[in-house]
C-alpha cells in the first residue's frame, strides 16, 4: 500500500470535507483503503492508521504506538452555511490531529534509524575484529646488514619476582621479530625435525585447516615486513636469507608446519576449543623448546595437562589463561616474556635442562658464557579457523653485555637466590647458583664503584620493563635495528651466531 504522505493525506480530507451534502463520501487517507461501517485503517510505517466516520465529535489521540483519528459523521459534514466557529474548531482538530499523526510516524521513524546505525556499528565492528593486522614493510633490512641486525633487547626482569601472564598488546611489526640469528636458527631446527620426526612437529586431523591458515599468515606477514629477504611468486614464496624456493601449491608435498619451520625462527602452538569449552593442543612445531617441551606427550591435551609443570598454574593463571583465551579476537594480538639462565646457545635443550637432579654447573665454565635466555610469546587468534597460535623464540643475551645496566646483576642474584621456590626449582636456579652469584656479586660491586647505582638504591622494577632501559620503543627503525650501546662503550665483542 503507497504511503502519500501526511501532507498530501490531510490536503485530500480538506478538499472532501468541503463538498456539498450530495457529493459527500466516506473520509479515507489512501485511494485504496477499505473499510467496514464507515471506518477505514491503514499501516503507515508500521502503525495502523485509522479514520472513522462515526464519531459525533473530532478528536485525535496515541494508544500503543496506533493512531486514531476520528472525524465528523457524513450527515453533518460542513456545508457552506456552518458558523465559522465550528469550521475554525474542525480546522484545529484536522492540525492537531496531523500534528499527532506526523509526530508519532517521525518517533517510529527515527527509532528504526537508531537500530538500523546500531546494526550496522555491531556489524563494523564484527568485521574490524575478524581483520588480521597488516605490518608496515621494513624496506631499510637487507641480505647485507641482517647478520649484524639486533632486535629489541628484552629485559624481562621483575622485583618483587611473582608468576603471572604479565602480557601487553603487540605491535603487529615484531609478531615475527628478525635478528642476526635467523640462517641459524633455521638450519639447527630443520636438523632438528629431520632428527627426531615427529617428535617435535606434529598435526592432529582437526588442526590440519589451522597449520595450513598459520602457514598463510606465516608468508603474508614475512613478504609484507621484510619485501628485501622474502618474495612471493606465482607458486610460492622465495626465502632469500636460505635461498630456498618453496613450492607452496595445493596439496603440499610436506606437512604445513614443515614450510612453517622453514620460514619463521619461533616455534609454534596451535590451539582450538572443542565442543567441551575447552582448549586443546591440535598442532605443533617446537624444535627450539630449550629443554621444556615435547610434542608427543602434550598433543591433544588441554591446557589444563599441558601446564601441569609450570608453578602456580593452578593457582593463579588457569581461570584467567581460558578467560583470555574464550574473548581473545584477530585483532588483537598479545605478547610476553619469560627467561631463564644457561651458558650455551642450544635451541632442542640448554645444557642446564641436560644436567640431572643433584648435579650442578661445571666449576670450570667460564662467566662469560653465561646468558639469560628469553622466551619472547606472542598469542594471536586466526580468523578462518578460529585457532589460538602462541609463538615462542629464544633470544639470547649474555650476562657480560648487560653488566653496565643499572641493577641488572643485583635484580639476578635477588631472584636466583630469593626468588618463590616452585620457580627456583622449575628454572634450575640451585644448579649453578653457587657458582654465578659471586660474579654477579662482583659486577654489582663494580656499577657502585662506577657510579651507576649506590649502595641504598631500591631494588625494583625498571620503568622500561620489560625492555632495557637504554631501549626507545619511539625511535624509528630504518633496517639498523637496536645495537648495544655498551658494546661500543666497553669494546665487548657482540654474539654472533658462529659462536
């Protein structure tokens, strides 16, 4: 039924309300209306509209968001002869009337474009959440400058030391940090994996649709942050740091996570809820777990099993990792940290994982082998399969370059020594405490001597945590990445991976 228009309605009433007695006919405000008994209704932008011509009197009125106008009987329509009183009164009954009528169209009108822009705000908003991040390319990082090229230096170090998630939203651009170890990365996990089969790589039936969406993302994000050491071609991607050329055409000739590994230097968890509610371990690839992790025993587990060793999971982390993990969106990636010591660069297990109970570091390892390995995670949710992927990289730094940063060494003996007994033990703290803590002593020592930090200065955490404090998260990076400002200072020779 076509809606004329309160103008148009109330123009046709007042041309008929002026017809003589003979030419009357019943008052309707569409030309197809129809009615019974002199009444005739009308649904006009959702309200019924209805005209009677029964009623002894005019009068208009709103019930139930319906609109009632009732108007004078057919026998004393006005005729030429009615006072101008009574044609007045009729006239402010037609407006008032219009008025009503028009109001309540307005109100309905303007409640159907409130929901109809919270609609589509709802729907904006769904579709910005599905978006993965886009990182900006780092043009200024090439073949030539990458084996000198250091990324952000992490210091995860906190006092009061206490176990929490401790995550912070990640900047896109270092959800695949590149550094000077990557070549050897690469090769020592690919000799890993051929090693042990699929004793760190495996994928579960259900998580096949994940590691291929990973291995997607994997190309996309390298070829678009790093368009100087990875290229897409018409099959593939190009991996110019190794020179291999994958062939990444459907079915692949190798399992996802294979090229994965190939690719990126960070070992990965895929996670997925299942009908239960609750988030299982359907694929992995961690070649670098550093003593912590084996696949075979934890795949196909929830998190629940698969954290069982990690101290005070039960107690403080389990609700909230399942909270985080139920409302965690594409859009919003996380990263963490967390570290432990060792004095070697091994990925599969540092030797401080390979002593037994009861033995201890050998005397005669030299302090300056000594490194705090950092676990650098991130968790970031897929958009296609819904699956959750931690990534984890081990970046180390040895004791001997950090030895100048205020309070470093004293924040490493505090928490070696008195730090909660789960994470002493879980750390492998006892297995060479008595042999580091007086060299940490020592360059301790030397920061007062120096100037850098005084006898009764508070220990607590730095305010750039959990960076160095000599690291500027503003400072642009144009491919030079961020070099230690102490080795030029100190003359100490940085690691390099043919160490």
């Amino acid at each position: 039924m076509q809606d004329i228009g309160i103008a148009a309605r109330l123009q046709r009433i007042g041309s008929r309300l002026r017809r003589p007695p003979d030419r009357q006919q019943p008052v309707t405000a569409y030309e197809s209306g129809s009615g019974k008994n002199g009444a005739w209704s009308h649904e006009s932008a959702g309200l019924p509209f209805l005209i009677s011509t029964t009623a002894p009197t005019p009068h208009a009125y709103i019930y139930h968001q319906h609109v009632s106008v009732t108007l004078l009987s057919p026998d004393t329509f006005p005729t030429p002869a009615m006072d101008l009183l009574t044609q007045f009164v009729l006239a402010l009954a037609l407006l008032f009337g219009g008025i009503v009528v028009a109001a309540a169209i307005t109100a309905r009108q303007r409640r159907t474009a409130v929901a109809a822009a919270a609609a589509k705000a709802a729907a904006e908003r769904t579709a910005e959440d599905e978006k993965i991040p886009i990182p900006t390319p780092l043009t200024g990082l090439t073949l030539d400058n990458l084996p000198r090229y250091d990324d952000r230096p992490w210091r995860a170090f906190r006092w009061p030391y206490h176990q929490t998630m401790s995550i912070f939203k990640l900047d896109i651009n270092h959800w695949l940090d590149m550094d000077k170890w990557y070549k050897r990365y690469i090769t020592e996990r690919m000799d890993i994996i051929r090693r042990t089969g699929n004793e760190y790589c495996d994928t579960l039936p259900d998580g096949e649709d994940a590691a291929l969406e990973l291995l997607e993302v994997v190309v996309d994000h390298l070829t678009t942050r790093y368009p100087n050491l990875f290229v897409k071609t018409d099959i593939g991607v190009n991996n110019l740091v190794t020179g291999e050329k994958m062939d990444l055409r459907q079915p692949l000739k190798e399992p996802a996570l294979h090229y994965v590994a190939r690719l990126a230097k960070e070992d990965f968890y895929l996670v997925k809820r299942r009908e239960d509610g609750r988030h299982y371990l359907v694929a992995a690839v961690v070649p670098a777990p550093g003593g912590f992790f084996g696949v075979q025993n934890k795949i196909g587990q929830h998190l629940d099993v698969i954290h069982t060793e990690v101290p005070y999971y039960e107690d403080k982390l389990k609700v909230s990792m399942e909270r985080w993990f139920a409302r965690m969106r594409p859009c919003d990636p996380v990263e963490r940290a967390s570290w432990f010591i060792c004095w070697d660069h091994e990925l599969l297990c540092n030797g401080i994982y390979a002593l037994k109970d009861g033995e201890k570091v050998p005397e005669t390892t030299d302090f300056s082998r000594y490194n705090v390995r950092v676990c650098r995670q991130t968790l970031r949710r897929l958009p296609k399969s819904k699956a959750i992927i931690f990534s984890n990289h081990p970046i180390f730094y040895s004791i001997e370059e950090m030895k100048d940063e205020p309070h470093v060494p004293l924040m490493l003996k505090r928490i070696v020594l008195n730090g909660p007994d789960k994470i002493l033990k879980y750390k492998g703290f006892e297995k060479f405490d008595a042999h580091l803590i007086p060299y940490l002593d020592k360059l301790h020592q030397r920061q007062i001597d120096l100037g850098i930090v005084s006898e009764d200065t508070p220990l607590h955490t730095s305010k750039s945590y959990p960076f160095a404090d000599w690291y500027d998260p503003k400072a642009p990076n144009n491919g030079d990445g961020y070099p230690n400002p102490y080795y030029a200072k100190y003359g100490i020779v940085p690691p390099s991976p043919d160490m």
